[in-house]
C-alpha cells in the first residue's frame, strides 16, 4: 500500500497519503495503550483496548487501498 501510494498521481497521493499517516498514527496509540497495562474491568484490559484501536486502524489502511484502486483504474 505504501509503494501504492507513492506511484499514485498528485491529488490522489495528498488524499491516500492522509489515510496511511493516519492509519500508523492510531496503530501507534494503541501501541501506548497497550504499554500502560491498565484495566477496566476484570475482562476488559489493555490488550482489548489495543485491539479496538486496531479495527480503527484497519480501517484507515482500508481506506487507503480503495482509493489507490479506484485511482488506478
């Protein structure tokens, strides 16, 4: 996704570009999260709270690659 983004034309590269940033930034908030090693609840904790994040994540990376698809063609 990453080389995707970089070979895509001008304005397609400015909108995927915000996507994949913004994908590695909430990935890195659930890296902190998940160092802290608070909990909730008895079956709610750091981990959980990760993982959440992470379909946030996900999502922005899946953002991404419809763009870059839709952009090629």
């Amino acid at each position: 996704m990453v080389c995707g983004g970089i070979v895509a034309d001008g304005s397609s590269l400015k909108r995927s570009s915000r996507w994949l940033f913004s994908g590695i930034a909430v990935t890195l908030v659930g890296f902190g999260i998940q160092q802290t090693g608070i909990q909730f609840a008895r079956h709610f904790n750091y981990n959980d709270l990760f993982h959440l994040t992470q379909i946030g994540a996900f999502l922005c990376l899946y953002r991404l690659a419809a763009g870059l698809e839709r952009n090629s063609g």
